[in-house]
C-alpha cells in the first residue's frame, strides 16, 4: 500500500510539474506578448513625435520662405514707390516751372504795356 501511495504521489508531482512547467510556459509567453505591445505602443510613440517634428520644422521652413519673399515684395513695391513718387515729383516741379515762367511772362508783358502807355 505504500508502494502504491508512493507511485500515486510521485504522479502527482509529476502531473504538478508538468503543470508548474505549462504555466512556466504560458507566463512566458505572456511576458512576450506584452513586450511586444509595449515596444509596439513605444514605437508608434516614437514615430508620432518624429512625423510632429518634420511637420514643424517643415511648417518653419515654408514661414521663413514666405517671409522672405514677402520682403522682396515689400522692397521691390518700395522701389516702384519711390519711382513713382520722384516720376510725380518731377512732373509736379516741371508743372510749377511753367506756371512760374508764364507768370513771370505775363507780369514782364503788362509791365511793359505800362511803360510803353506812359
């Protein structure tokens, strides 16, 4: 009858080993799987942050070159002001020149109507 116990119990022990070794073995994997989403989970993280940053630096990129062609705008719009300004400038210079010299014109006329009368 011991004998008996004794098988009995070692096919116990060999049943809870084999058992030990099954969830031994299911943890593992679980472990693994777990890993495994979590370096998954890290890389998307990863990747997101990195998409953001082109994204930034290419929204910073565009910014800067429209800054800058809004300064050549801005100065080549100055330079076309100031033409325009010293066009109408001298038109306005050239104007009162004229209008100087036929007053001057008319005023030297009647003065010499006057002295030829007296």
């Amino acid at each position: 009858r011991k004998e008996r116990a004794a098988a009995l119990e070692e096919l116990r022990s060999a049943y809870r080993e084999k058992g030990d070794a099954t969830a031994e073995k299911m943890a593992d994997q679980y472990c693994a799987a777990r890993d495994a989403e979590l370096l998954w989970e890290g890389i998307k993280a990863w990747r997101m942050e990195q998409q953001q940053q082109w994204a930034k630096r290419d929204r910073e990129r565009k910014e800067k070159e429209l800054e800058e062609v809004q300064r050549k705008n801005r100065e080549i719009g100055d330079k076309t002001a100031e033409r325009m300004a010293d066009k109408f400038r001298k038109a306005r210079e050239e104007q009162n020149v004229r209008e100087c010299c036929l007053s001057w014109a008319a005023c030297a006329y009647q003065g010499a109507l006057r002295k030829e009368r007296a």
